[in-house]
C-alpha cells in the first residue's frame, strides 16, 4: 500500500432499500455517493475491500486541467472548483490545494504541442503560461540544468490520495448515507428488465438505481449482465521517498520522471504513461478496439506477466449471485510492483533533482490503471438495463475529474441541469469505431 488509508466507519448491517446503491468506493464512487445523498436520496456504498484502497490511493494526486482532452477538459475544470466547494461545504480534509503545475521540456515537438493546447485552452477560459527558456530554467533552478521551454499551471493542483476518498466518505456519512466495507456487489437483481435490487455477498439490498464505480473491475461486472464495456488495464508501478528534499516543486513533470510533494513533505516519483500489461482474457476480447491506442503507446508500454490473470479482475468467467466472486477472494488489487522501473524511476529523478539524493526510498507500490479504448471515461445509463448507470474506465484520470463524474452522475439520477455535456461520456460511442479519437495522455 502506498500510504496509510484514513478510517472510514462501515455499517454492517445493510439497509433493506435505498434510492440508490453506488458500488465502489474510489473516489468517482464517493463522490457520486455525496452529491445524490446531498440532494436528499438514501445512498448507500458498497465496497469490496476498503474506501480509496485501489487506484485512489496509488495515484499520484494531480487535479489538473493542464494538456487535458477537449472532452474531458470542461469536467477538469468543475472539479477544481468542487475540490473546493467540497471542503468549505463539508468541514472534511481532502488535502486539495492549487499549488500549481510544472512542466520542463528540452523537446521542440513537445513543446509546440503545449503552445497548441495554450491556445485552444484560451478559448476555454482556462490560464497556462508557456516559458520560455529563460523563464523555463529558472523556474526550474532545482534541475540545475538549461531547459528549452516549459508550461507552469497556476490553477491546478493535488489533493491527497490517502486521505480523499475515506474524507468524502465521511461526508456522506454525515449526510445520513451508508457505507459499508468488505461487502462485494455479486451483481443486480432486475424486474422487467430493469434494476430492482443490487445483489451483496451480504445480501440484498431494494433499489431502482445502481451506480457501478468499480475501477477495474467494470467490466467484468458488466460481463455478468451482457453488457459489453470495452477495458482493459496497465500495471503502474510508483515510489515515495521520505522528507528532507527542500527547493523543489510542489509538482513537476518532465519526460524522464514526474515528482508530486506529500503531505509529509516527501515526494511521489514516477514515470508519466509507462507500465506493464498483464495479459488477460479480457485484454484479448477488447485487442481490436484498444489498437489505435497502443500505436499511439506502444513506446511506454512493455510485456507484463501473469497477474492479471492471478488477479481475477479481467476475467470472462460467469459468476454466481450465492457464492464467492473473484471480488471477494481479491478484496484489494495490490499488484507487485516493477523492481526495474522503480530502479529507473529512482534513478532519473536523482539525476533530476539533486536534492532527492538527501532521501531515502519509503515505499514503493503497483497499481491497475483502467482505460478505455479513447481514453475518455464511460459515464451514462445503459439503455438495456434501466437503472443501471455507469461511471468507469477513467483511464487515469479519475482523481483529477472524480469530484465532476461524482456530480455529473448525480445529476443524471435526479434529472437536474447536467454540470457538463454528458454525451462526450455516454457509453454508446463503444459500439462504434474509436480510430482518430484517442485522448493525449
């Protein structure tokens, strides 16, 4: 585990019926959980293992609006202000401040591409300053190195991945929702073909609504109701070291490695867009739609192994409503991490930034980020299955956008003024080609 997971309190005695169940408890789930028990609904969350134990907690905290997709830009930038409205609403931690972000480039290429997502941020209302070389290196003085340009963000910035998932699960509780831990959802009960009960290991608990928030395990889940999700996920191994670097950017990105502060004054370290794919049943069914984006990846992926597989979160398996689900035999996706890329991790950022050679490595962890074929999250009720709303394949971007996606699902159950456009999100554009649609990472 990265860090240590703040306690949430967890009933163990389910409510018999709720106006709706949110199944997963990262942070889209919580989130979605607070805003439909804001406006008055009996909520209750369900989660397999622990609030914020998966990717939640193993990211690197980033909210950012900065290099975002056109799609999901306009959900980036309600976030940032709901961060906010959050904390000032509710009394709760998320550890969430605009520190601002940092980018250093030495690449023409790269940087033209910034200058681009400048301009066409612009016309969004959304501030990035482009840096020139000057400015970039001396920003960047804790390099010691000459940098060609760079982008500093000043609106964005991190909340704390240990501490914001079980905050927000706080806050519903206060609200009067439910939540309750080590309670897999086996799957929906439905009548006339639409939900009517969600099925626990637990038991069953009545409602019409049912949220799926399950990270990556999504599409599994769906599996089990004929539902086609197409994802398929990546192993990302990260590491922290401890306190004792000073000089250093709150967060910084640069090709080679990426550093983002703790709130002990540590740093996260890792390398943006790389990692390891374990291969799995369900990566083989979804093969032809995830190609266009492994040709744009295919440079910062590499062969994983077998646990996936182990796992049991990407199986085609069927499972049974009155018995054990892979779910429930892997509470906690907490993959083994990549020895060699927590060595090169380590290794670039040292050479990055001089004063990480006063720390030492404290922990170091894996984690499953989920994807789609676009990069652009599924959010949307699925039409053969009235009730049944999805909110999944975040594709990395949950915690950034989690706070919209948990507001945006909200006001689809209720009927209420969407808070973006949500046709961009709606899960019917799988069943069409996603060639030319691919999201920049």
């Amino acid at each position: 585990m990265p860090a240590p997971l703040k306690f949430v309190a967890t009933s163990t005695e389910l409510p018999a019926a709720a106006d709706a169940v949110i199944i997963g408890g990262g942070i889209v789930g919580v989130f979605a959980a607070y805003y439909l028990a804001q406006r008055g609904l009996k909520v209750a969350l369900v989660e397999k293992g622990r609030i914020g134990a998966e990717q939640s907690s193993r990211n690197w905290g980033w909210c950012r609006q900065q290099n975002r997709d056109a799609r999901e830009l306009p959900m980036a930038t309600k976030s940032l202000d709901l961060w906010e409205s959050f904390a000032a609403e509710t009394g709760e931690d998320t550890g969430f401040r605009r520190c601002g972000l940092f980018y250093l480039s030495n690449n023409d290429e790269e940087l033209a591409g910034w200058a681009r997502w400048r301009d066409f941020a612009c016309t969004t209302g959304v501030t990035t300053h482009m840096l020139d070389s000057a400015a970039a290196t001396e920003r960047g003085r804790a390099t010691g190195r000459t940098w060609k340009g760079g982008v500093f963000s000043p609106t964005d910035g991190t909340a704390d991945p240990a501490s914001a998932a079980p905050a927000v699960a706080a806050a519903l509780l206060k609200l009067g929702g439910t939540v309750h831990q080590s309670c897999a959802a086996r799957g929906l009960e439905t009548e006339g073909g639409r939900v009517c009960g969600v099925v626990t290991e637990h038991g069953t608990i009545r409602t019409k609504i049912a949220v799926l928030a399950g990270g990556a395990w999504a599409s599994s889940f769906c599996h089990q109701l004929g539902v086609r999700f197409p994802q398929a996920s990546v192993r990302s191994s990260i590491l922290s070291v401890s306190p004792g670097a000073t000089g250093l950017p709150d967060a910084l990105h640069t090709t080679a490695v990426s550093a983002t502060r703790r709130r002990d004054g540590g740093y996260t370290l890792a390398i943006s867009g790389g990692g390891r794919v374990d291969l799995t049943p369900q990566q083989f069914r979804f093969a032809p739609q995830f190609l266009p984006m492994f040709v744009r990846r295919w440079r910062s992926l590499a062969p994983g192994g077998l646990q996936g597989i182990r796992s049991g979160h990407e199986t085609l398996a069927r499972w049974r409503l009155d018995a054990p689900t892979p779910m429930e035999r892997m509470r906690i996706l907490d993959p083994a991490i990549d020895k060699r890329t927590i060595r090169i991790t380590h290794s670039r950022a040292l050479g990055l930034l001089p004063a990480l050679k006063n720390t030492k490595i404290a922990a170091a962890w894996a984690g499953y980020v989920d994807s789609t074929p676009d990069g652009v999250p599924g959010i949307g009720e699925i039409a053969s299955v009235p009730g049944f709303i999805l909110a999944a394949g975040f594709s990395g971007h949950g915690f950034g956008i989690g706070p919209g996606a948990g507001h945006l699902i909200a006001d689809i159950v209720t009927g209420g003024e969407p808070i973006v456009d949500p046709r961009p999100y709606h899960p019917d554009r799988f069943l069409k080609s996603a060639w030319g649609k691919v999201a920049d990472f």
